[in-house]
C-alpha cells in the first residue's frame, strides 16, 4: 500500500464517516480522542512501562493506537472544515523559523527562542 498524503487521508476518513451515517457533534469527537489518548497510553505503558497486560492482547499496538488518534484528528479537522495539511506545513515551517540559528552542541537539541521542543 502507497504512503498517503493527509489531504487523501482526510478525504478517506470523510468518506467512511459519511458511508456510516456522518459526523459525531465535535465535543464526542473531542471525548473520543481523549479515549484514543488514554488507550495509547496504556499500550505505551504495557510495552515500555511497568504494567501488565492482563489477558492476552491486552493493551493493542502501539501503532494501532496512533492510527485510531489520527482517525480522530482527521474527523475533527473534517468536521470543522480544516485542511491540515495545509495547518501542520504552515505550523512546522513556523517551528522552523522559530528555531533558526539556536542550536545546543552540548545537549544535542534544538533550543527555541520562546519554547523548547
């Protein structure tokens, strides 16, 4: 399977929400994502922390969890008419600007003029 763009992303996931019967009311979407949120964090904590599954399977893959907090993103990002694409290239060329010319040799990280990463 092709990688895919966010904008063919997004569109996929609109087609799938409206073949199902549409959109959830955003603050659902926003309690679903938090959901998603909290199942990754168990399946991090299963896979790196110290808790315990307790049955088989239990705690999903952590990629599992990172698509499912995407879906998420992505339906709400529909919902409100955001093209995020668009959103995270202007955010990440912000970043970059952000942190030009400030860089830690000793630390090994980039160090920002107003927040760290």
């Amino acid at each position: 399977m092709d990688e895919m763009k966010i904008e063919e992303a997004q569109d996929k996931v609109d087609d799938l929400i409206n073949h199902y019967g549409g959109y959830w009311e955003p603050l659902s979407m926003l309690a679903r994502l938090v959901e998603e949120v909290g199942e990754l964090s168990r399946a991090m904590n299963i896979k790196h922390g110290g808790k315990k599954a307790k049955f088989e399977g239990d705690g999903r893959d952590v990629e599992k969890e990172l698509s499912d907090i995407i879906f998420t993103i992505l339906a709400i990002a529909n919902k409100e008419g955001i093209d995020l694409g668009k959103e995270f290239e202007e955010k990440i060329l912000l970043d970059y600007e952000k942190c030009k010319g400030v860089y830690d040799n000793d630390e090994k990280k980039i160090k920002c003029t107003n927040e760290e990463f």
